[in-house]
C-alpha cells in the first residue's frame, strides 16, 4: 500500500492498539501508525516523523481526546526513560493487553484454537517490585554526577533517585553513593572515551529475608576511600553484602566477571517458598520475587507432580525451578549453559538439603541428546524456560523422541513460544492450558506458563 501521508504532515488519529514495543498503533485511512506515548482509546493529532510502504512513525502534538485507559504515571520521567513503556496505561488494561498478546501469537504464529487461557495473573500491588536494579553513573552535561537510568533506545543518563518499580531502599543507597562518589572526586565512567572509574551502581534485596546488596561496576581494580563507603553503607538496613565488580572492557556489557567483597559475604540468600537461594552479583535471578512464587506454583501445578517421576529442567539458571520440582519429584536433572549459575544451583541443593537433583553444564540442545543416547535417560516430565530466542528445534526432536507424558513450557517471548509448541504439536503434543503471569508491571514484557500432554496414542 502507498502511503497516504508524507513527512511533516498533521493527521488526526484514534489509538486502537498497543505494539510491541509499547508504542500506540493508529490508522490513517487504513494506514498505520506507531505513535508512542498514547494509548488505545487516545484520539490524537499527530505529526508524520517517517513514512514505510506498510506503515510509518508518527509523533503526537496534541492529545484531543484522552484514552479512559489513560492514567497519571506515578513516576515523573516515566515516559522518558526505557524502563517503564505502559506506566501511563491503567495496570487492568495492561494486563489485558499482555493476556492478549499471548494469545494472539498463540493464534496467529501457533495456529491454536481451541486451549484453555486461564486469566492472567497479575500484581495487587505493581511498584516496588524488583529485586535487582543496574544504575547507569556518568556525567551530566555540566560535567557533574549523573545516576539514573538510560532514556529509551539511548545511553544518555536521566538523573534520578527514585525508581517507582525498584526496591525503595534504593533511594537511600543512590543519595549516600552519590555524596561519596561526588565528595571523594570519583570520576564517573564515559563510554565515548572509555575513562572514569565508576560504571554502574548494582543493588539486589532478598524480598523474603530483606538482605540487601550493593555493588560498585568499576573500570579500575579499587576506590579509594574504602573505609567510609563502607561505614556509610552500613547505616542501610539489612546490608549483607558491599562488593566491587571489575569491568575494564569497551562493552555495553554491565558486569564484569571479577567480584571483590569489601565487606560481608558476596553473596544474599532470598526464599521463595520454603527454598532458599544464594545469590551472588552475577547470578541470573527472577527480578519480581512476589510473581516468581506464582509463577514457579502455577509450573508445579501443571507438571503434576506424585513422587514418582523422573523431571528434566532445562534452562535451569541457579536451579530456581528445578529445586522446587524437586520437593515433589522422584528425580530432578537440571540443565544449563552458564558453568558459575550450575556452581550456585549446586550450592543451592546443598543448603536446602535437597538430594535428588543433579546439575549439568552445557546447551540443553546438546546435553539432551547426548544423555539420551549415551545413558538411555528417561523423563516423565520436561520443563524448559528459554530466553527469548525460544528453543533450538534439535532440542524439541529430543524431546519428541523422549516423549514425556508433559511438557511444561515457561517462556519470556508470546512469539517464539507459538512457535516451538506449533512443532511440538504437530507432532505428538497438545496444548492443554495456559497462563501469563506479570513479571513486568508497567514494561512490554509477559512471562507464559504452558501445559502440553502427549496425545494418547491409539493401540491398533
Ligand atoms: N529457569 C531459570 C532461568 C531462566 S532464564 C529461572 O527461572 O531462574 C534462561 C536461562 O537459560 C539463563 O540462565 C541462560 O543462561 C540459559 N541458557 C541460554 N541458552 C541456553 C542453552 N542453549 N542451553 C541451556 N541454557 C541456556
């Protein structure tokens, strides 16, 4: 189709949906428009900033009509920087939005009709909720300190203290780093020249025991004045951890692999359930520790689980999930390609006692099918929980070829996700229910919960 605006033109639009990226999508005269920062239901004069063949970018100039889905962010650069896209949507309709686009790749990419979405689980309360936040340092344009976060698709910092989804000791770690770092003349790290010392600023807070972590990226191998920051993070509730991390590549890469305790252990322990988990600066963590619970319940529910069986996790992290299989499981094999996150699932097992998981190393697609063939493993169960990319298509054959009476599937991507359970289903599987759960109020994100059972075969 021919676009029917060009550049610089002022059209009048109505939001219909929300894509991807969590930008507004609009027609004009059937053409379309992404326009960020509004939202279904917005009526808005817009200017055209690029045309497509199929569709364009449009910015908005004027809101004529708000959105009844449209709400005051709490936060007052929400719309500026890249953490946040929907904190100006009402929480219900971001829900809906998420629930919908689960199923819409379910339906488009999967070609599933008939399965059971059970509602999404969402937030009672969606702020404050993540365990882990990665401050950007640099400097502002004066050449004074800046802390915050990135603006969306840059790495220009927006100077703030106040994450309205972080934990809320931050604010008082932010304030005292940024006296130290300002009063002890620290130079703040500048990606253009690779120079300055201080990187990033990591915190983590154990949600179930309130331990908190605090860690310094550095370009360098120390900071001076150790003593007083030390002292001064001390006056934090729940300090547990002060660590530094070395990172002295050209990368966009936060964290380096070299971590230097400057006091405590360098590591905090967090519950969720009755599982502890040792986590140290560079473990991979669920970030929303309240959901994770729902999230790991609804996986054991739907692996239905009574003692007996044999359950593959793969894509095992720190063993998060595989240890809670393992409080109802016969046998636990947890798989995973990151050799320190296996260290600390093994750690994990130890100090919960748990003895009937074992852990590997390696890509699921090819630890798999090598046990297969050369130990003859079994599985009355497989859960996997890829990245976003989904699985490797050699990993589903495996699975095919082991044919487990479930597959429980966790994915952080609606789309992939459609597209590995269409060739699991058209094989030997079907989708007998899902659920998306809200790990990520007020982002794009959407974490899904799958239950596939193996068709029952007809004996002739
Ligand atoms: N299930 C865990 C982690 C899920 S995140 C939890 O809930 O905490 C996905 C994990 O897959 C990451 O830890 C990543 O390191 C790992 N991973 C990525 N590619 C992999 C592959 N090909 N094989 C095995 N693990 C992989």
């Amino acid at each position: 189709m021919q676009a029917v605006v060009k550049k610089n033109d002022q059209v009048e639009v109505t939001i219909e949906d929300i894509g991807s990226e969590g930008e507004g999508i609009g027609r004009y005269e059937g053409y379309t428009l992404f326009v960020k920062d509004t939202v279904m239901g917005d009526i808005v004069l817009v200017q055209v900033m690029k045309t497509g063949k199929t569709y364009g970018y449009a910015r908005m100039i004027k809101l004529l009509q708000p959105s009844e889905f449209r709400v005051e962010p709490r936060c007052p650069i929400a719309t500026k920087c890249g953490g946040c896209q929907l904190q100006h949507v009402d929480y219900k309709k971001q829900l809906e939005y998420k629930e919908n686009k689960v199923r819409n790749c379910l339906t488009r990419i999967g070609g599933f009709h008939d399965f059971t979405m059970e509602p999404i689980c969402g937030m009672e309360e969606p702020y404050y909720y993540r365990n882990k936040s990665q401050f950007p340092v640099g400097k502002n344009k004066d050449g004074g300190v800046a802390i915050g976060f990135y603006a969306g698709r840059t790495h220009s910092i927006i100077d703030t203290e106040h994450c309205y989804i972080g934990a809320k000791v931050n604010v008082e770690i932010l304030s005292f780093l940024r006296t130290f770092i300002e009063k002890n003349n620290l130079e703040p790290y500048e990606e253009e020249t690779h120079k300055g010392l201080v990187r990033h600023i990591l915190t983590r807070v154990g949600y179930s025991t309130g331990e908190v972590m605090v860690c310094l990226v550095i370009n360098g191998n120390t900071v001076p004045n150790k003593e007083e920051l030390i002292q001064g993070l001390l006056n934090i509730q729940g300090m547990k951890s002060i660590c530094l991390n070395v990172n002295k590549e050209k990368t966009n890469v936060i964290l380096g692999e070299k971590v230097i305790p400057l006091w405590g252990e360098p590591y905090i322990t967090d519950g969720i359930g009755s599982i502890s988990y040792r986590i140290s600066p560079l473990s991979f963590y669920q970030v929303n520790p309240v959901q994770t619970k729902k999230l790991y319940d609804i996986a054991l529910e739907y692996a239905d689980l009574h003692g007996d069986e044999v359950v593959w996790d793969l894509y095992c992290g720190i063993g998060t999930i595989s240890l809670f299989l393992a409080q109802k499981a016969k046998k636990v094999y947890g798989v995973e390609i990151i050799p320190q996150a296996i260290e600390d699932a093994k750690t994990n097992a130890e100090i919960n006692e748990i003895k009937n998981a074992e852990f590997f190393v390696g890509a699921a697609e090819e630890v798999l099918p090598r046990k297969y063939k050369e130990d003859k493993i079994y599985a009355d169960v497989i859960v996997v929980d890829p990245p976003r990319k989904g699985c490797e298509q050699s990993l589903l054959d495996t699975i095919l070829t082991m044919a487990p009476k479930r597959v429980v599937y966790v994915s952080c991507d609606p789309a992939t996700l459609a597209r590995d359970l269409k060739y699991l289903c058209e094989k030997d599987y079907e989708l007998v229910k899902v659920q998306a759960v809200d790990q990520f109020s007020h982002s794009v994100h959407v974490e899904t919960v799958c239950l596939l059972a193996r068709k029952c075969v007809e004996i002739q």
